[in-house]
C-alpha cells in the first residue's frame, strides 16, 4: 500500500472537521501561510502543523507521518508509558493516535501524534541569530544548557536517537526543548531494531539499518553539537565564513570535514581557536569519528576533562576545578598524582562556600539567624581560620540561646498533652531568659501563656474583689476564649455564673436613659430586674429603693386598671388615694373612667344626702342605677325607697326611651330564609345597661316576668355588643318558630334586686303583613293603642 504524500495531507487540513476523527481536533484552526494554505514544518519523516483548540488559546502541534513504519504504533506506546513515570524538561507531552487523520489521496485514516507546542525557534535559527549579533555569551550559556539536557537524558535512560539541529528548539527564555521522537530508544527498546539513522553529519558513521538501539546513542551526535556551540562562542566569525556565506543548513561541521580533516579548514580553525576546551574537544570528535561508536563517552566526561582540571588545580584555580569535576559527575577515574590536589581543591572550596554562607547570615540576633549560626558553623573546617575564629563568641552567644529555645520547645511539647497554670508560668519564666525584643519561632506560644497567666490572675482579683461583675465575666471570657477554661478552679465556677447573669441585666440598668418619662422608666426597671440575682449584689444597690417603688406602683396600676376596665368607681376612688401614684402620670384612655368615678362618687354623695333628708322629689333628677350598684353598701338602708321609686318612675316609657325603630324593627337577612336583624332603640345609660331580647310563644303582657316566660329563644344582649353589630342584633331562626313574637324588655340592675321595663313587640316572625313598618304596643300601652315611634318616613 503506497503511503499519502504531505500534500495530501496538508489539502485535507483545510477542513478540519472533515480531516480528524476526534471530535475536539475536527473544532480546532490549523495555522496558514500567505497562500490561506496549512503550513507545513517539513522533516526527513513527518510533516508537522500549527492547531489552534476551539477556544483559540492553547496551541499544539499536529505531527502527520510522511512514510510507512509497521513498528510506529508500539515503539510510541512504549515511549509514552516510559515518559510518564518521569518528567523530563526537555522533553514534551504527546500522544500517539492511530487511525486519527485523512488522505485527501484515498481517504483512509492514517496515524498522528499530538504534542504540546514548543513556542521557540529551531537550534539552527537561533544559533544564526546569536553569530549575526555576536552575542557570544549567549551561546555559551546555550553550549552549558546543552551538556545539562544530555545529562537529563543520561541521567533518565533516554536516547533522543536524532540529535541535531531542527529536532531542538530554544524557546524565548532560553530553555532548550527536544521535538520528534521517532528514533527515541528508552530501556524497554533497547536492542530493537534501528528503524531511521538520523541525520549526517550529526550521526556517527558506524551507526547504520543494521545498529540496535542502545542508551549511548547521542554520545557522538551530543558532542558534536557541544564543540559546534562553545566554538562559536569563542569565534561567531565562523558562521558567517562556513555557513552563511556557502548557504550551508547545517551546525558548522559537513560530512567532509570529518573524512579528511587534514584538508578541512573548519578543523584548522577549532585547532587555532582561543577556547582551550575548543580545541581539546575537536581534535578528540575527530578521532572519534574514526573510532568504534561504542567507544565514545558520555558529553559529561567529555566535556570536563582531566587534563583541563590539572590545568586549573596548577595554577589553584580550585572552584574552577571543582565545577568541572561536578559537572563530570565524579573523580573516581583521575589520575592518581591528581587525587591529592582533588581533595585538597573540594577542602578549599567548601571551606569557602561554608564561609560564604556563614557571612549572609544577618548580624541582627534573633532564633532563625541563631539557627543558622549553630548549624552552618563548621568546627573541622573553621578551625584555625582567622576569620571564622573571631566569629566564635557569636556563635557561643548562639547556641546559649538555641539550647534556651530548645527547652522552651520541650516545655511546650509537654504543655500540649495537659494544660496546667503551673507549666504555663514555667514557659513565660523560661522565655523571660531571653533578651528583650528577640525574635523567635516561639513568640506566639510564649504570648498565648503571659496573655494565660494574666487573664487567670485577673479573674482571681476581680473575684476576690468583685466591685464589677462585667470585670469578672471579661476575664472569664478571655480565659474561654483562650481555651484556659480547664485552668479554673471548681470553687470559682458558681461565682462566674452568677456574674454571667447578672452582668447583662447591670449593663442595661446602667444604660437607662434618666430624662425619659416615669412610666417608661417604671417599665424599663421592672423588665430588667431580677430580685433573686440582684437583692444582694452591691454594684445594683443604687436601683434597689427604684426598683420596689416601681413593683408597688405596678400593682396599684393594675388594680387601678382593672378597676377602669369593670368601671368599679369605689376601687377606682380608693386607689387613686395610694401615695405611690401621687404626681404618676395615668394612661389617656383611663381619664374618661376616672372622671365618671370621681363624678359617679359626687353624684353618690348627693344621691345620698338626698335619700337621708327624704327628699324624693329630687331622685328623678339624681337617680343613676350604675350610682347605686356600685356603692351598694351604702345605699342598703334605701332599697325600700328606691325600690318604690323605680317601679313608679324609671320603668315608665317616658323615662326610660325604649323605643322601635319604624324601619325595619324585624327584617328579614338579605340571602337567607332564617336570619332576622332586629332593631330598637336602646333606653337611657343611667337607667338600663342590658335588655333581654326573646322569641316567645304569644304576645307577653306587662305582667308577665321575661325571666320566667316560655320562649323559643333569650338573649341577654349589653349596649357595647348592641352598638358593635350596627345597634341591631341578628339573630338565626328555626322553621318551627314561625309565628313567635319577637320582644326586648330594659334590664334595670341597681345592685339589690333586678327590673324589668314593660315589653316592647318589634314583630312576628314569618307575618310580613304584621312586622312591615308597623308600630308595636310597649310599656303597658292598651290593647287598641299604639306607642310613639320615631318621626321617620315610611320608605316607598
């Protein structure tokens, strides 16, 4: 089967949704070139393409395979599960897809890699924008970042498998990133077949179709790439000599260079150059070249030789040393003359970082720089050097100080298992050892047990001497909120209860306003005190004496209320005399009550007078029935005379106003066949408070006693009820009543015996004809006669 070409591949990404299977990659925009066509970014066996996610903000790159590998599929899949057990820096994220893309030439599914996007510019252009510029510290620092990504890949058992220029990227920081994976061999390829070659000349020549796969893979093409860089760093003159002015796209070095060094001016010129490393490393690539490709070491060795590092220990350059041999990685194969000086360069060196670290430390005293002293003070390498010995009394200061902090830590620690008073004073004396105003990890916890200590011995004081109980309820309060409750002592507890309650009701006994009016104050002092809290508490001792007063005066207003509300004018008279009320301000409402009592005792005491000089034409204008009953007692010897007097005067119709109503007496309830609204006119207040209303049998006559008729129905009914349903009463009929007589009496009640007004007829129940705007007998009318009604109009 013939594999698609890129462009085929590249026609069918205009129309993403066409070109993938998956449904995330069909709503993503492939980058275009000037031509509106997908750009391509071409390699020996792949073609990869810009995607933009839906979202337009995460790019990523679409790899497409230009050729056929049956073993593609399982070599990714053993890459990707290898890579996810370590995160390498200069290796990207993928994932292999397989039957994931469409040829436009046949239109199958064929395979793709997804990958993040390294945003950056390949080695070769980056490289040629450094030379043009002469920017030589940036190419060295690039040649550095070389040798620690070959180590990351050394160090995690990885092979790129095709180093060389368009497979790295720099992106804008600098950072250098590895693309396309097609040759990478990782532990679980090692020994399979060689399925790409790589690049030339960045490949050693013994590698061909027929070399395994193997972890030293890059040691050739690393190297190479390694000297390429430093000896630009050292003369960016080169790259415009042999690659740019010969339109040459590779790193420097061609394939002849290698095959005939003698006639090759890139090898003169790296033998000549001003880097010493430039030209130990040339001349040690091109022997290389020509050796076993299993021979060649690591970058790390390579780059870092020992000879470069007898150069440096000579002339005592012993931190440049050291770093050449760290970043070797190990000394274990020197040279046996070098060992000595080895040991003696790290003995310097980490003397000198040991010092370099001590002198940061701050010069201010506090835990975290006394720390640091103990630790970073080195007795084996200080000792004897003149400028750590002066520093040793400091440091003598130090550890006095951290041993202090060390118990401190103790105390603490044994402090969290059970809190106890006397381990928290233990802690502030320890932390009073220390000087004044240092600074230490500690701070805090030795804070939080003076704030214990001082709460604890507050709420002793306040309770051994308890002129505030807000004093002792704050002090209990900071000890709850510190968690120091545990600490009270048992006997204290019953004491911070009482005060608990008590401190609210003396805040709100404090907070009452003094210019507001005496009621309200009253109100206020009798809702806030609480007698079996405060009788014997000496801070509320002030409002004591105002307390009882208002108790006593509140239950004089509520007899005195209940009076007015059972219009008693004796009990009303009789408690206004009480001193508590004297200049008390009464309600409005009761004045009207408290009046007619002050009256109604008036009108008594005339009424009275009257009775006991036997003057009897004077009871007509004196007489009130509310007058008598309410001072009974004092009209007892009278009865007889009043008795006479009511049935000869108050019960006549004259006296006592019960009349009809000549509008609708009895009426029938609109919408209903049993409900009836009834209306009279209601008798004189001072005569009658009640009238019986009855359905009776037949007409009742003025002897007849209402009380003792034979009725359908009885009603006692008083005015306030009377005048509340419209001064009507409705009343709810049964069918079998038909033909009753409807009849209201005046109830007269002058406390000894009760009277009755002669009946007033308002009509018959289900008699149209006799209940229509008709007047009715009352008051002893004669059978023939009609009583006076209101002077009203008959209705049309």
């Amino acid at each position: 089967m013939s594999w698609p070409l890129a462009s085929h591949f590249s026609a069918m990404l205009q129309n993403p949704k066409v070109a993938f299977r998956d449904p995330k990659l069909q709503q993503c925009t492939i980058e275009k070139d000037e031509k509106r066509q997908p750009r391509p970014w071409a390699g020996a066996f792949a073609v990869v393409y810009k995607g933009i996610d839906a979202n337009g903000r995460d790019p990523f790159a679409v790899r497409v395979f230009t050729t056929e590998s049956p073993e593609r599929r399982e070599r990714y899949d053993q890459i990707s599960a290898y890579l996810k057990t370590r995160k390498l820096n200069c290796v990207v994220d993928f994932e292999y897809r397989d039957q994931s893309i469409r040829s436009a030439g046949d239109g199958k599914w064929y395979p793709l890699i997804v990958m993040e996007w390294v945003q950056g510019e390949t080695l070769f252009k980056w490289v040629r924008a450094q030379c043009l510029q002469n920017n030589r510290p940036a190419l060295g620092n690039a040649a550095e970042r070389w040798v620690a990504l070959v180590a990351e890949l050394n160090q995690a058992c990885i092979a790129h498998g095709d180093l060389q220029h368009a497979n790295i990227m720099v992106t804008g920081s600098g950072e250098l990133k590895l693309v396309d994976y097609d040759c990478m061999c990782v532990p679980a390829l090692v020994g399979r077949r060689n399925l790409e070659v790589g690049v030339e000349p960045y490949q050693h020549p013994g590698r061909n179709e027929h070399t395994l796969l193997a972890l030293d893979l890059d040691n050739f093409s690393a190297l190479m790439i390694y000297v390429g860089l430093r000896a630009l760093a050292a003369d960016t003159t080169l790259w415009q000599k042999y690659v740019e002015q010969t339109g040459y796209d590779k790193l420097l070095f061609r394939m002849e260079d290698f095959q005939t060094p003698s006639g090759s001016a890139v090898y003169g010129e790296l033998m000549n150059s001003p880097d010493s490393e430039v030209r130990d490393l040339t001349e040690k690539l091109f022997s290389l070249f020509r050796a076993p490709i299993d021979s060649v070491s690591p970058l790390s060795e390579l780059a870092n030789s020992f000879a470069k590092v007898e150069q440096l220990l000579a002339e005592k350059k012993w931190a440049e040393a050291v770093e050449i041999l760290n970043r070797r990685g190990q000394f274990r194969d020197a040279p046996n003359h070098l060992k000595r000086q080895i040991r003696r360069a790290y003995e310097y060196v980490c003397r000198q970082e040991a010092w370099e670290s001590f002198q940061k430390i701050p010069p201010q005293t506090s835990e975290e720089n006394d720390r640091k002293l103990v630790d970073t003070w080195n007795e084996k390498m200080f000792a004897g050097f003149e400028p750590a010995e002066r520093q040793r009394v400091r440091v003598a200061e130090a550890r006095r100080r951290v041993t202090l902090l060390d118990r401190l830590y103790h105390m603490i620690q044994q402090s969290a298992n059970k809190l106890m008073l006397a381990g928290e004073q233990g802690i502030v004396d320890m932390a009073g050892k220390l000087p004044q105003g240092y600074q230490y990890g500690l701070r805090a916890r030795v804070e939080r047990a003076k704030r214990c200590v001082g709460v604890l011995s507050r709420l002793e004081s306040a309770l051994a001497n308890p002129l505030s109980e807000a004093a002792i309820v704050a002090a209990w309060r900071a000890a709850e909120e510190g968690q120091w409750g545990s600490l009270i002592r048992a006997a204290w507890r019953p004491r911070i209860e009482t005060a608990e309650q008590r401190a609210p009701l003396l805040r709100q006994l404090h907070n009452m306003p003094e210019n507001i009016p005496r009621r309200q104050r009253d109100q206020q002092i009798l809702e806030i005190w609480q007698d079996d809290l405060l009788a014997d508490c000496r801070e509320a001792a002030r409002w004591q004496e105002e307390y009882a007063a208002a108790a006593a005066r509140k239950d004089v207003l509520a007899r005195l209320q209940a009076a007015v509300e059972n219009r008693d004018d004796a009990a009303i008279n009789a408690l206004l005399r009480e001193p508590s009320l004297a200049g008390f301000p009464l309600p409005a409402e009761w004045a009207p009550a408290i009046k007619a009592a002050r009256q109604g005792r008036k009108q008594a005491e005339t009424l009275l007078a009257a009775l006991r000089d036997g003057q009897k034409e004077a009871l007509p204008e004196l007489f009130d029935a509310r007058v008598v009953r309410f001072d009974a007692q004092r009209f007892a010897p009278y009865n007889s005379v009043l008795r006479d007097f009511i049935t000869t005067e108050v019960l006549s119709p004259e006296k006592l106003g019960l009349r009809p109503v000549k509008r609708g007496a009895l009426k029938r309830e609109k919408g209903s066949e049993t409900a009836y609204r009834v209306r009279w006119n209601w008798p004189e207040s001072i005569a009658a408070e009640q009238c019986l209303l009855a359905i009776c049998f037949g007409e009742p006559v003025e002897e007849d006693k209402p009380d003792e008729l034979t009725a359908y129905y009885r009603a006692s009914v008083d005015r306030e009820s009377w005048e509340a349903d419209g001064a009507s009463l409705l009343v709810e009929t049964q069918p079998d009543w038909a033909g009753g007589y409807v009849v209201v009496w005046a109830v007269i009640d002058p406390g000894f015996e009760t009277f009755y007004s002669a009946p007033l007829v308002l009509g018959v129940l289900g008699d149209e004809s006799r209940s229509k705007w008709k007047p009715w007998r009352a008051f002893g009318a004669r059978r023939g006669e009609v009583a006076q009604t209101e002077d009203e109009p008959e209705p049309e």
